[in-house]
C-alpha cells in the first residue's frame, strides 16, 4: 500500500479540521466481493470512554510515563499529521476495510483447518494459497503502516522492553469491545492469553531483535508467506497433474510411475506440518489487532474512546498484535 505524506495545512495556512470518526455514522460499507459472497458490516459504533480503574501503582505509572514519552518522541508527529489528512485517512479506511474482509475469509479457514488437522483433505490447494495471499497482504498493509506513522521505529528500538514490561491491565479497556465490533470475538475474549506468550518470545529473542528489527521481520514474513501462496499454487498444478496420471488407462510403464513418483515428492515438499499452520493462525490474529490499533489512532474507525487509548494506548495493543505475530514466525520456523 503506498501511502502519501499527510499535509497539516492548507494553502492559506489554516490548519484543518482533524478527520474523526467517533460519532456513529450507520454502517461502514465493505467493497461487495466480486464473487456474490455477502460482506460482513463494519457497524459504526460510540463505546464509553474508558473506565477509571483507580490509581496506578508506581510501577504503573513510571510505564505510563515511558509509553507516553515513546508517543511523544516517535509517534506524535506522524499521527497527528495523519489525523488532519482526509485523503489519507479515507483511503486509510478503505485499505483496512478491504483487509479486514480478507483476514475474516482466513480466520474462518484457519478455524476448519484447526478442527480438521489436515488442511490438505478439507481444501484445494488454490483456496489455501488465496488464504495464504489474503493475509500476506494484510502483513505488507500493516507494516506500511506501522512505518509510515513511526510506530515501527518506536518498535524497532523498544519492542523488548514494551513486550516483557506490558501487562492485560495496560490495555486500553475498550480493546475488547472494539475487538468485538469488528467481528473478532475469538481475539477479543483472549487478550489476556496473549501477553505471557509474547513476553516470553520478546525473551527468548532479545539478542535476534538486535539484528533483526521489527519492521525488517515484517518485511520477511510478508516475502515468506507471498512464497507459500506461490508455492500452493504450484501444488494445485501438481495435484492436477497427478490426477491425470493416475486415471490414465494407458500404459504403466515406468516413466508414468516414476512421473507420478517425482510429483508426489515435490507435493510432500510443499505440504506444511500442523504447527506452521498454528502461526499462521497467530501472525493472522496479530494483523487484525495491529492494524485496528493504528487505524484507531489516526482517527479511520468509528470508536469514541479516550485520548490515552488513542495515543499512546496504542502502543500496547500494537506490541500485543505484532509480537504475537513474531510468535507465529516461530511457528513457521519451527523454533
């Protein structure tokens, strides 16, 4: 997704009025699918401002302090830019409409596959390299976005520190609901399941964040899941192939064996074990929360929440997304 720089003022120098999206406007439409396939609504919707949860512990409040100054040095600017851009904003909308559709196309997949353990006997081949291409693309919007607004520096260089510090409590108390509204109850009932996880990858990997940042690690999961779906393409033309060997009356001569025999090598080549498939569950999950947090902050999603859950609140939900989504790269690596 290439993203424009957002413009804060107009020709006469009077800045404009920030894009919101906090009253309730109906229905977010979704682009119909080209195949007739019903779209799910994005129902435009106002939740109540974030309880008051009593004071905060010093521990509490000295991690506020450092989430606020991270905002403050790194985000502030590119967000605030972007709030007052309404081309940007609106095209924002759009981009994470029509990811939100495809990540919901997956998530159903994934969950049959899950239920079923051996994605290969529920689906053909190209309908899991269209799943596959679905959340690709999900990742590369992300991580535009991510970059484009400075939450990806900001997770470049603190992503350890945030993922290992963070606790459930920090998260902003609409997270949840949100979740919800966009028709994600599986995530929003496990946010708390998610930080321990995560924490302990963000340990475990510490010295591999020092060579590999966060924004490059997006960059090649998006390049590895992009080769899985070419990859599945190429298995949809094999199992094709093979089919017409196998149903070939004529004669069974060792060449047609040994055909058959070479294509059945490169389908096991393929195919991926049941754990690869589980972080793809978990990069999906990442994806969808990522990127409903940072469209929240620029002001694209129909929630009235706090400023803190708008600003530097966003850097939680984001490092829960994106560090489940390093989770799943682990799964993919079978580390």
């Amino acid at each position: 997704m290439q993203l424009s720089g957002p413009n804060s003022e107009n020709g006469e120098g009077t800045p404009r009025s920030p894009v919101t999206r906090s009253a309730p406007r109906g229905v977010l439409k979704r682009d119909p699918d080209p195949n007739g396939t019903p779209q799910r609504p994005v129902t435009r919707s106002v939740l109540k401002r974030d309880p008051d949860p009593g004071p905060p512990s010093p521990r509490d409040r000295r991690f506020e302090a450092y989430l606020q100054d991270l905002y403050a040095r790194g985000i502030a600017a590119g967000v605030h830019k972007a709030r007052y851009d309404r081309p940007f904003v609106e095209r924002l909308e759009r981009e994470f409409v029509l990811a939100l559709d495809g990540l919901a196309k997956a998530r159903d997949t994934l969950r049959l596959i899950d239920l079923k353990g051996d994605p290969y006997e529920t689906f053909k081949a190209r309908a899991i390299a269209s799943m596959l291409g679905d959340i690709a693309s999900g990742v590369r919007k992300q991580s535009d976005m991510l970059e484009h607004l400075g939450f990806g520096r900001v997770l470049d260089s603190d992503f350890s520190k945030i993922a290992t510090q963070m606790r459930p409590e920090h998260l902003p108390a609409a997270e949840a609901e949100i979740l919800r509204t966009l028709g994600f109850p599986e995530i929003a009932d496990n946010l708390p399941g998610l930080f321990d996880p995560v924490s302990q990858h963000a340990s475990a990997s510490a010295v591999r964040r020092q060579e590999v940042p966060i924004t490059e690690e997006l960059v090649r999961l998006a390049e590895l899941l992009e080769e899985a779906r070419k990859a599945h393409l190429r298995l949809a033309e094999i199992d094709a192939k093979v089919a017409v060997l196998t149903l070939n009356n004529g004669s069974e001569g060792p060449e047609r064996q040994e055909s058959i025999e070479n294509l059945e090598r490169e389908q096991a080549e393929i195919k991926k074990p049941r754990r690869w498939w589980k972080g793809v569950g978990k990069v999906a999950q990442g994806v969808v929360m990522s990127l409903a947090d940072v469209a929240l902050a620029v002001g694209a999603l129909p929630f009235e929440v706090s400023e803190e859950t708008r600003s530097w609140g966003c850097i939680v939900s984001v490092t829960v997304g994106v560090g489940t989504m390093m989770d799943g790269i682990g799964d993919l690596r079978a580390e």
